[in-house]
C-alpha cells in the first residue's frame, strides 16, 4: 500500500468549506524549496484529487501554502493573513496523510487528521 496527502480547508468565519481556496506544495530539500503542484478547493473545501498522489509519495519534508490572503480578500481591503506556510513530514510511506486547516481572516489552525 503506498500513502497519498490530502487537505480540507473550512473557513471558521462563514461556517463553511473554504471554496476556491488556492494552495501549493513543495518538497523541502535543505535550504531549497522545490514547487511539486498547485491546486484549488473545491466547494466541498477539497482538492478534487490527492495533493500528493501515491506515484510521487515519498518520505520527507514538505510544505503546504494555503493562499488565504487572495481567498479573504474583498475589494481593495487587504487581508490580515496572507499565505499560511504549514511545514510537516512524511515518515511512513503507506500511511494517508491528512492535512486540514481552520482559518478566518484572523487565526488559522491545523493538525494531522485522517
């Protein structure tokens, strides 16, 4: 069995999935950052597919960045928070890896779900 990562992004302020949210992931090798992929939730608050799918999964450190400045931003107003960097690592190659984030335009929170 090989693992796969996922996400879940719900915005705390509206009570809802996050929807149209846009978040990137990278490989942290070092010093260095490497961009695997960029994707977008979808009404459910979801990627439509893993964000690491089983053909790339791989130990290691990795990063999501949830582009939540863009998503909370109405107008001209700037957002408190901008991209939200959450840094993890993947240990167990045939394990799924869950990562959801609860944000509002103040605060922001995240864990390792299932």
């Amino acid at each position: 069995m090989t693992g796969f990562l996922t996400t879940h992004v719900l915005d705390t302020a509206s009570g809802l999935p996050a929807a149209g949210m846009t978040v990137d992931l990278y490989r942290l090798e070092g010093d260095a950052r490497k961009h695997l992929v960029t994707m977008v939730t979808n009404d459910d608050g979801r990627t439509d597919s893993p964000i690491l799918p089983t053909d790339a999964f791989a130990v290691g450190k990795y990063e999501l960045v949830f582009q939540a400045g863009a998503y909370f931003a109405r107008g001209e107003n700037v957002s408190f928070l901008d991209d939200i960097p959450i840094r993890f690592g993947i240990n167990d190659p045939a394990s799924h890896y869950h990562v959801p984030l609860l944000v509002s335009p103040f605060s922001f929170s995240t864990y390792r779900g299932s």
